[in-house]
C-alpha cells in the first residue's frame, strides 16, 4: 500500500492518529529519583510499553512507531548498552508470542547489523512470524538514526536508478525504512526533553509534535489519551489556510 506524502498530497486527517511515533525517555532519571540503578527504570520501561502497545490496539491506531536505541546511544557506558541489549533479547523471547496471539505485526528497523547474531536471528524470526498478522503495527527503532535512514535510502535510490541525476521526494521515500506505514500524525516524547534526537527526520516533516515531564516508565492510557485529545485540537493545515480548511477557496 502507497500511503500519500505530506509534502506532495495533502493527507487524510483522522480522528484517532493513524500513526502514534513516541521517544520513550526518562527510564534513567525514574530510577534514579527512586535511589534504583537505572536498568530498573529501562525494565520498568518494558513494561510501559506493554501497557501502551494494548491502549493503542483499544483505540484503533493503526501503527505504533517506538525508539528504543538510537544510533547515538552506543555512547553511554558500555555496562549500560550491554544490559540494554539483554533486555531487548529477553523481551522479544518473552512479548512475541503475545503480539503474535493479539494479531500485531512486528518490525524492528534500523542498522542491526552492529547487533549481536542471536538479537539479529531473534528480530528476522519476530518479523516473519508476525508478518502477515493484520492488527496494530508495531516498530521498534533499534540503532536506528534520522540520518542513518535518509542516507541509506539514498543510496538505494541511486542504485535503483543508474544513469539518472535528478531525482525527486517520491523516489527516495520508498527506500526509507518504514515505507511501509503512512507518515506519523502524532509524535510524543515523554522525559520532559524537547527534541528530536535524531529521530524519524523525514517522516515528522507534518506530524504534530507533542512533549510531556511524564518519563516514559509512568506513561500509561490516561496519558496517551491526554496527547491524543491534544492532538485532536490541532488544526493540521498542510501549508494551507485556516479559511480554507473551512471551506472558503479564497
Ligand atoms: C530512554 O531513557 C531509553 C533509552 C534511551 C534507551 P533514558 O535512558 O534516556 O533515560 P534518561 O533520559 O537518562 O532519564
Ligand atoms: C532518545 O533518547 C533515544 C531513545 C529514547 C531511544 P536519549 O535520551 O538518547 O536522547 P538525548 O541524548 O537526551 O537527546
Ligand atoms: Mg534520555
């Protein structure tokens, strides 16, 4: 399916976001404000997203977009990375055959080729299973960075078409690694930061930016439905006018 580009179409707006992307952060300072080492805070994390990944399939949203590592954040202590990567082998051994059961299509996207063998066999594994499931779809953005994603569909769109020098948005869009789902309607990011951090650069080009103090860990449905009715106030104009959102040509 071909979604329409917010940049060439004007897209259709729906009630409900149709595409919920979230920079789930906060998981170091929850624990740290409760005297615990901040892996229990990215544990507590996992736990959100559970809570989250339901309050999205109850409320008909379509595609849940997650970053849970950033191209950048091979940075911090490699104590910490380690323990993060052990979380992510456990909670795909332990979340896929419940996604699976719910009908929810899994897709993890980013450079994984940095991930160790058995992380990158239990992803290829998660996808295939989950493949042609039909409910909610999930994407975890792993190693994933703005940057990273733009370049990388550039280079596929030049291989893509030899010879040609002058290329346009709708011949790299399909090369991004999430063609696969329309652009976000709405993005959160919870930790009280308010910034992109390299996330999805391209594809956040219309979404609807919203930031909460809440870190992700407390991040349940009332909060997720308090963004969704702030959302639900925006007036989306896609560069046009409010006049003529109302009907009025001129
Ligand atoms: C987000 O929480 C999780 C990851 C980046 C993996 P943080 O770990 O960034 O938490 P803070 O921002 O330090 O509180
Ligand atoms: C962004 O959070 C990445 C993820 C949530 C995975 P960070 O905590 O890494 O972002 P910065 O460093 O504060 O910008
Ligand atoms: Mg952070």
């Amino acid at each position: 399916m071909i979604f329409k580009s917010s940049t060439a179409d004007v897209p259709e707006v729906t009630r409900v976001p149709r595409h919920l992307a979230i920079i789930m952060d906060g998981n170091g300072r929850w624990a740290t404000k409760r005297l615990l080492p901040r892996v229990a805070g990215h544990m507590k994390g996992v736990e959100a997203v559970r809570t989250i990944v339901e309050a999205c399939v109850q409320r008909g949203i379509g595609y849940l977009t997650l970053f849970a590592f950033s191209s950048e954040n091979w940075r911090r202590p490699e104590e910490e990375v380690s323990l993060l990567m052990r979380l992510f082998v456990t909670a795909l051994e332990r979340e896929v055959v419940k996604m699976h059961a719910n009908n929810i299509r899994l897709k993890v996207v980013g450079d994984l080729s940095r991930f160790s063998a058995e992380l990158q066999r239990l992803i290829a594994e998660a996808e295939r299973k989950t493949a042609n499931n039909t409910g909610l779809t999930v994407t975890v953005c792993a190693n994933y960075g703005g940057r990273w994603d733009i370049t990388q569909a550039a280079s596929k769109m030049v291989a893509a078409n030899p010879g040609v020098h002058d290329y346009t948005e709708d011949m790299l869009a399909p090369h991004l690694a999430m063609a696969y789902a329309p652009e976000p309607d709405l993005f959160i990011r919870t930790g009280g930061e308010q910034r992109i951090s390299n996330y999805l650069l391209w594809q956040l080009a219309y979404t609807e930016l919203y930031f909460t103090d809440t870190y992700w860990p407390d991040f349940d449905g009332a909060a997720l439905d308090a963004a969704i009715a702030s959302y639900q106030q925006r007036e989306r104009r896609f560069g046009r006018t409010s006049a003529q959102l109302a009907g009025d040509p001129n």
